[in-house]
C-alpha cells in the first residue's frame, strides 16, 4: 500500500519535471469537450458511480480547476464563446435554435433575435493558431455552423473537419451516423470510438509539427445510447447514492476510454511532454439522467448545476500536477490562454474578453486580474421532460464576483443574490439583507451590459395568458 501510494504521488512530478524542458517548442494543443458533461460526472469530481480512470490520471498530472464554468448552459453559446473568445452579446449566439422556446402563452415577454452560427469575420481560435504555424482539426461536434456555407468549420480556420456541422445532437451512436461530414463504418460501430479513431489519425498525421486537435465529442449528449458491453459493465456495479443511471453511466465510460486512448496515443508518439491537454464540458449535466448536487440546477440553467462544469489542464513543465485552484474561470478564457503559448498574435481588431490563464497554469504570484464573470440570456428555454417547472430559463443577466452571484430576473423584474463560499447550492437568497452587495453587483452587471451592448429591455408578449 505504501508504495503504491509513493508512486501516486511521485509519478506526476515526474512527468513534470521530465518535460520541463519541452518548452522550447511550440506545444501542440488538445482540446477535450465533452457534451452535457456534469460538474460531479468523473471520479476526480466526486462521482460515486461513473468510473474514469483516465480522466482521473490526467487530473492527477495536472491543473483541476473546481470553479470552471462554461459561457452558457447549453450547447452552441458555451461553444461560439470558446472558439471567439467573446461574450455572446458580441457574437449574438445565445441560445440553441430559437430564442422563443415553450408556449407564447407563457411567455411574459418577446426575447431578443438569436444568431445561431458564428459570424465568418469572426477570428476564431482556430484562426489565430493556424496563422501561428498549427495544423488544425475539429473532429465531432461543432454546431456553430453549417457544412458548405460559409460558416462551415473549414472557412473558419480548421483545416480538417470530420463529422462538424450544424446539428448539436448524433442522429445516432451507430453507424450509420446519417452525418454529411463523416462516412459511414461497419454496422454498429460506435460512434464515440469512431471519432476517436479519426481524432489519432490526425496527431499520427501531423506529428512532425505543431497541432491543434479540437476534439468536441457528441457525447454524453442524448440520446443515451450506451455501447453494449460497457452498458452490461455498469449494470453489475454497485448503485451510488449520488449517481445510479447505468447507461448514462455507459457513455461516461466510452468518454474516458477515449481520452486514455488519445493520451496513450500522445505517449506512444513522444509527444506527451510537448503537448497541452484541455478537458472540460460544454454546460452542465442533462438533469433527466445525472445529478450535480450539491450544485442547484441542470443544462439549460444559470444557477450552478447549469453553468459550472469539470476542467482540467495538463501543460508539462509548466503546470504542477496534481495542483487544484478555486479561481473562477470561464471556458473562453482559453482563447487568448492557448493563444498565448502558441506564441500567436490576438487578432487587433476583434474584442477579446477572456483572460490568460498562463500565470495561474505557471503558478505566478497574482495571477489573474480582479475581474467578475458575466452571463446573458434574453430568451426561453423550456424545461422539457423530467425537469421540474415550466422553464430551465428565462430572459435573465448574471455577474459573478468573488463569493457572490446576483441573478438579475427580467420576466419578474426581480434580484437574486448567493454567497457561494457559504450556500454553494443556492438556496438562500440574500438580496433583501445584503443591500450593499446587490447595489452593488447590479451597478457594475448593468456598467458591463452597456460595455457589449447587451439587449436589456424587452417589449411584453399580447400573446401571454399568465401562469
């Protein structure tokens, strides 16, 4: 027992300090998104059922970052953030498909146009790697634009594109895939191992120079849709108190296989202590299937279950493994972060509102500038089946700053106020005994919506009934 856990513990350093002399090269960079992946759905989250050994180890060779969160709640806002580097107000995509969901009865208000591609003169991540000198792929779900139009993936910076278009969910997890942008396989291949294949294609392709693989899976995305063996696994394991959904529990597995073997792979070549891994989620988890408590709320929700999502950044001779921070990031922050290391140039004339990560990642004395995080949403969202209430969200602003989170409600003209150090889970409102605070939040939110020109009045709906 002892010297297993020597070699727990030494085992990372190791690998760090061996590698802390590959940064004389441009690091080649992976990026794992997972879809609808919850904030507790890993082993090195707290997952009392869902087994991810892989993700696990990776954890354990680099940063974890407990305060994460995605720039939405739901699909394609969370993935235009990242690859623009901007708040949606800039890019105008704030939601998936329409932004009036759910019966007009019920709507109180008329929610603002939704943009539900990326702008092509928009720079994207993609953009300013390649210009660095990257060869770049996406490889599985991109959603933020269409094939053959000008939004297509390969206008937009990435020289491979297999199996990204404009849907944000598989028509299946077998072949055949019924995806324009990826061929079919063998009857019943699956579609996660599919992509896998095709994402180590790549880093064998382009061994020999810098890369940049974005590797946006389809799962654990509905539908649930288990691979069969991994699925007669997780029905003999024994149920958890937080989690106990086998087939859920199925596709985590076949999400973990494939970062072992995309990391098995990065070590098979050389190429691991050269290498930026990124894993996170592109929201929180589908509330029907998995649980994020103690987190209140689910995908589609800008309480925390909806918003806060696992991270983890392995960096080789840069970042320390095994090191965990509560510093609150947002994915788009990876923007200029990966930008940075790549020894790129941000573009001049597009707003960049992320921040580097680099000197919280290279562990630096005050690392990040004062900053708070922001979210708008002026649209609906339905609950949908399973989830409880009528809506996962309506017209609404948030601001994070420090412990404290303000929900600015826009259907009820009402505030909402955390302390997330003390009430991670959301339950007791503040506003009415923290004035100074809600003054405060509400001041500097409204000073940032003016600053991206964000939609804040809305006209009333003739069409609503009440309830």
């Amino acid at each position: 027992m002892i010297d297993r856990f020597l070699t727990s513990l030494i085992t990372p350093l190791l690998f760090w300090l061996t590698s802390s002399a590959a940064g004389a090269a441009k690091p080649n960079i992976v990026f794992l998104l997972a879809d609808d992946l919850g904030w507790r759905d890993t082993g090195y989250m707290g997952s009392d059922f869902y087994r991810t050994p892989n993700l696990d180890a990776l954890a354990q060779q680099g940063m974890v970052f407990t305060d994460a969160y995605a720039n939405a709640p739901n699909c394609a806002p969370s993935r235009a953030a990242l690859l623009s580097g901007m708040y949606a107000p800039r890019t105008g995509v704030y939601t998936v498909n329409n932004p009036d969901r759910g019966k007009a009865e019920h709507r109180r208000l008329i929610p603002h146009r939704n943009v539900p591609f990326l702008n092509p003169q928009v720079v994207t991540l993609a953009e300013v790697l390649k210009s660095a000198g990257y060869a770049t792929a996406t490889v599985g779900k991109f959603h933020v634009g269409d094939a053959g139009a000008p939004s297509d993936p390969q206008n937009q910076g990435f020289d491979v594109n297999i199996a990204g278009y404009s849907k944000g969910h598989p028509h299946s997890y077998f072949s055949p895939y019924q995806n324009p942008r990826l061929s079919d396989g063998p009857e019943s291949e699956y579609l996660t191992d599919r992509l896998t294949d095709e994402a180590i294609g790549f880093i064998r392709a382009h061994r020999d120079r810098p890369f940049f693989l974005y590797f946006p899976y389809y799962t654990v995305h509905t539908p649930i849709r288990p691979r069969p063996d991994l699925h007669e696994q997780a029905r003999r394991w024994p149920k958890g108190k937080l989690h106990q959904n086998p087939e859920y529990a199925a596709m985590v597995s076949a999400l973990d296989q494939s970062v072992g073997r995309v990391l098995a792979t990065l070590d098979e070549l050389g190429l691991a202590g050269n290498t930026i891994v990124v894993f996170s989620s592109d929201n929180g988890g589908h509330g029907r299937f998995t649980d994020m408590t103690p987190l209140r709320g689910s995908k589609g929700m800008f309480y925390e279950g909806g918003i806060r999502v696992p991270l983890t950044v392995r960096w080789p001779g840069v970042t320390r493994p095994g090191t965990r921070t509560s510093e609150p990031v947002l994915l788009f922050d990876f923007y200029p972060t990966l930008v940075e290391a790549a020894g790129g140039v941000l573009p001049g004339h597009q707003p960049v509102d992320g921040v580097s990560l680099a000197p919280l990642l290279r562990d630096e004395p005050a690392a990040l500038p004062d900053r708070a995080l922001f979210w708008h949403f002026p649209a609906y969202l339905q609950a949908g089946r399973g989830i409880h209430g009528r809506w996962r969200a309506t017209p609404g602003s948030i601001i994070r700053r420090g412990d404290w989170k303000l929900i600015e409600q826009y259907e009820t003209d009402t505030i909402e106020l955390y302390n997330l150090a003390e009430d991670l889970g959301e339950t007791n409102d503040l506003a009415a005994q923290r004035p100074d605070v809600t003054k405060r939040l509400l001041e500097e939110l409204h000073a940032w919506q003016r600053s991206v020109n964000a939609p804040t009045t809305f006209e009333p709906n003739p069409a609503y009934k009440g309830g």
